[in-house]
C-alpha cells in the first residue's frame, strides 16, 4: 500500500469532508472494480449513500447516459459479496495451504517454503503434466513415401496417404496420421510398385476466406509478442502500461475483451483519420476511410463481448520518442486495428490426387486471390502459403520420375512457451468435465488477463518453473509438490476445477441465488480438510514418487 498511499489519503480527506454527501463509484464496471471502491470505503469507516456509475463505453453520449441512469447500492451488494467472497477465498486458500505444504515439506528438518495458489498450482500442474508427457515419450519409428511427378507445364510434389484412414478419437492415437507408414516393407513395396509409371490425375480447386484475427485482448496480445519477438507476458505488459500511462497512444491494455463498444463507431473514424497522417498506416487508414468499411459489425463492435474494459486499440495521438520494444508493440495493435476492417483474404486452394496403380498420392497448392487484410502485413502474412501446383492437362498422365521413402520418428509434445501457456491458461475450462464448471470458466480461464503475467513470473520466482530460452520447464520442486498434493488426494488445489466451481457459486451470488455466508463456510470447510490431509500422513506415507525438497 506504500506506493498508493498519498492518494489513499487524498480519498480518505474527500470521503469525509463535510462538504460531501454522498459516494458516487466509478470504479471499472465488474468484478474487480467494485472490490476496489468497496475496500477503500470500508476502510473510510464510511456511511454516506453511495450510488454506481456503470460505464462500458467511454465516448461523451454512454458518460452522459451513465449519469442519467446511476445504479443503487442496494443493487450492487450481490455484486460487491461476490468480489469480496472471491479475494477472501483466494486468500484463505493460498495463505493454509502453503503454511501445511511448508509445514509438511520441512518436517525433516530446515524451512521448505512450497506456496500453492488457486491459480498458481493449476498453471504449475499443467506444466508438470506436459513434462511427465515428454519424459514418459518413446519415440517410433515411422514412413513416409514422397514422389516427383513430371507433366507438360513442369514437375510437382505429392505425398502417398491412406484413403481408408479415420481418426478413432482415442487417448493414445495422437501419432496416427493418413500419411504415415509404420512398416517399412509395405512403404518400399508401393515405392517399387509406382516409380516409373504414369498416373490419373482427379483435382478438385475451391475458393476459401480467411478473416483478420479479432482484436488484441492482454493475452492474446501477450502470446504473439512472446511467439514473435521472444517477449515475456510480464514485458509485453509492462510495455503496452507504457504505451497507455506515459505515451497515451493505445487503450487501456488489462483487458479480456476483443471487441468495441456500439457506440464507437465515430470514436474509431477519428482515429483512423489521425492514423493517415502515420508513415507505415496512411495507406490503409485511407483505404478504411474512402471505402467505408468501419460499419455495425458485431465481430468487432459488441457490448455483450464487453466486461470491464474493451478491446486494445490505438487512440490516435501520434507515437514519439519510442524505445524499439513500444514500436514493437504499437505496431502490432495497429495493424491488428486496422486489418479487422479489410475484407476477408481470399484463396483459391486445389487438392490433386494423382493415383498410381491404386496408389494414392495427395498435392496441395493454395493461391492468393485476394489478399484483402493481408496487405497490411505485406510478406508477414504469406509464410504458410503452400506453392501453387502447376496445371496438368485433362487427358495428361504425369509420370513419377522419382519416388522415395523418408524414414522418420514421432516427436514429444512441445514444451509450453509463455505464448502458448497464456492460451492454455485462457482456455483451462476445456479441462473442466462438469458442464455447468466448464460454462462457468469459459468467459474466465485460470487467471485474468491482468495476472497471468504475474502468475507465470511468481512461478519462476518460487523456482517451480526455468525460462530455457522461450520455454518453460518445471523443476524437481514442482513435480514434488504436485506429486503431493495428488497423494494427500487434495488434488483440487491443482486442477483448473476449483477455479471452474467458483466461478459458478460466484455467479450464483451476483444473481441472489447463493449467500455469501454459506460460500465461505463452504471455503471453510475445503481449507480444514486441506490442513488435516496434511497433517495425517509424514513424507514415507504420500504415496507417488514423493520426495522432500531439498
């Protein structure tokens, strides 16, 4: 509270100066906005009406609509028990179950600090998880039969694949590919049975779209900064706080919404038209503008994909004295900004199949007809084009002038990169089987965008977790920790499940539907079973390949 002090006091002088009557909260509409203003004015000891400004849109028309329809603190209170409930939750839980798991993890003597967290052990159990994964992994051999095929206008690539092949959907068929041959004889044998010979060509050419990705929420702009320029989730926010506080040139950046308010439609044309002045974003602020492309469109104008905040997008003041790393970050929120108004991109993808003696080889092209909102990445955008096929002839039977077997093994799933890691935690309800948990967590995730940075850093912090690069590797610490925790069968405390059931209960106090006494006996109760596990077994009774830290 150092930091903040001086202005906690400067609040605390006006929220009892006698001169004020009454409390207007103007806090971010949600959640964690009402936690703020009702912690500051417990704090103030005070009993002056209070009344709530609830502001999704910033534009002049939604501040002048908000005052005009301010909410009672009656209606607010099953939101503030729900905010209260959450951080007092998270608090009880995280401060007894590190105090046991330390407790327990230094019975042998010395101090073994082991802190767990509601979102902390989750993330941490999910890169435990991925690791035993890779440790486990045995890699197998496998084929692949590849041909050169020669025709009138020039030569092309295809790959032999099963025709029969379906996909079981089955916890260990993850290897199983059309393409792959597991043995080696009958890969040889369809190499000696087609090297030489012509084949009958059946090509099928379709049009397909591809729109421009939605705009930037914290963790999807956090998860291309660390995919395309290395940086972690705790710099790119840090960097886009900057661009926000000091430089003014984007929105406010700890969002979970990807897309604008109704309303700003006018807010949007204006920073476009200050964008035609910026070397690098004239030519297509221009093209927006002439064009008349920024339209209602519920992909990107949408108050029910709004919570506290909404999307991150440039405000129009003109960027200067940037370090490289900011100009990094503004140029990736600024051509996101501008690519959601472009057309889709359109192509024009051919599948070929050329079949020799039954044999079935696949050739894919894709060919760029339009490039729409790909034009503002220029050749960023293009990498994973596949080259366009060269046309054979209707009657015409190329000739396969060259067929070999490429021997190949599987490999181990990746490691996690903060890139990916911020998605699996965005997306941790899928992990959730109780329908109603995983409905509840869909909108949340493990974490918020705000604090995902701040989770994978206190990881790396506590040595659970080593950054190897751009990868993320769990130590001994964390396999030991979550080992125990599935051994005293307290195995909530690392699954994405618990955040998933609170997220439901939470949901039911905002609605009326549930107390906030009898959510936090029920935290209670989850705490004090959590103790006494730990305290019933020693280090030689958890069972899994436990062993103390060291």
């Amino acid at each position: 509270i150092e930091r903040s002090e001086d202005r906690l006091k400067v609040l605390l002088k006006l929220i009892k100066a006698k001169n004020v009557s009454s409390l207007l909260n103007a806090c971010d509409a949600g959640r964690e906005g009402e936690l703020i203003f009702r912690y500051i004015a417990s704090y103030a000891k005070t009993t002056k009406p209070i009344e709530r400004l609830w502001l999704q849109s910033m534009t002049p028309a939604s501040i002048r609509e908000g005052f005009a329809q301010l909410r009672s603190n009656n209606d607010m209170l099953p939101l503030a028990d729900a905010a209260i409930c959450r951080s007092e939750a998270d608090w009880l839980v995280g401060i007894n179950a590190t105090r046991a798991m330390t407790a327990f993890n230094s019975k042998s003597g010395g101090f073994h600090l082991t802190t767990v967290g509601r979102v902390q052990t989750p993330t941490l159990a999910i890169l435990v998880e991925r690791e035993e994964k890779i440790k486990k992994f045995v890699a197998r051999d496998y084929f692949e039969v590849r041909a050169t095929f020669e025709c009138k206008a020039g030569e092309y690539q295809g790959r032999w694949f099963d025709e029969k092949f379906v996909r079981e959907k089955k916890a260990d068929d993850g290897d199983l590919r059309a393409e792959r041959l597991w043995d080696r004889k009958r890969a040889d044998a369809i190499r000696a049975k087609c090297e030489g010979k012509t084949g009958i060509v059946e090509e099928e050419s379709k049009p397909s779209s591809q729109q421009s990705p939605l705009l930037y929420d914290l963790t999807s702009l956090q998860r291309d900064a660390n995919a395309r320029f290395g940086f972690s989730a705790k710099t790119t926010l840090s960097i886009a706080q900057a661009l926000y506080e000091k430089h003014k040139v984007l929105t406010y950046p700890r969002t979970d919404s990807r897309a604008l308010p109704e309303d700003y439609l006018g807010t949007v044309r204006k920073t476009l038209d200050s964008l035609r002045d910026l070397a690098g974003y004239s030519v297509p602020a221009e093209k927006i503008l002439t064009n008349d492309w920024v339209r209602p469109n519920k992909r990107i104008f949408n108050n029910a994909k709004i919570s506290d905040h909404f999307a991150i997008i440039p405000t129009g003041i003109e960027p200067k004295h940037l370090t490289e790393a900011e100009a990094k970050v503004y140029d990736l929120v600024t051509k996101r900004f501008l690519s959601v108004f472009f057309p889709a991109a359109e192509f024009l993808i051919t599948t070929r199949i050329t079949r020799i003696e039954n044999e079935p080889f696949k050739s894919e092209g894709k060919i760029m007809v339009n490039a729409g909102w790909l034009q503002i990445y220029g050749k960023e955008a293009e990498t994973d084009d596949t080259p366009a096929l060269v046309p054979v002839g209707a009657q015409e039977k190329p000739r396969a002038t060259d067929i070999h077997v490429d021997a190949l093994q599987t490999k181990p799933p990746a490691r996690y990169t903060e890139a990916t890691l911020l998605s699996a935690m965005e997306g941790a309800g899928k992990l959730v089987e109780d329908e109603d948990l995983r409905d509840a967590m869909r909108a949340k995730g493990l974490g918020t965008p705000a604090t995902r940075a701040t989770i994978i850093e206190g990881l790396i912090y506590e040595r659970y977790v080593l950054r190897l690069g751009r990868e993320l590797q769990p130590t001994a610490k964390a396999f030991s920790l979550i080992t125990l925790l599935r051994g005293l069968e307290v195995a909530e405390l690392s699954s994405p499940e618990l955040t998933g059931e609170w997220e439901y209960k939470l949901a039911q106090i905002e609605q009326g539907k549930l107390s906030r006494d009898k959510f936090m006996r029920e935290i209670a109760t989850m705490v004090r079973h959590v103790v006494k596990r730990t305290k019933e077994h020693e280090s030689d009774t958890v069972p899994g390949d436990f062993s103390t830290l060291s």
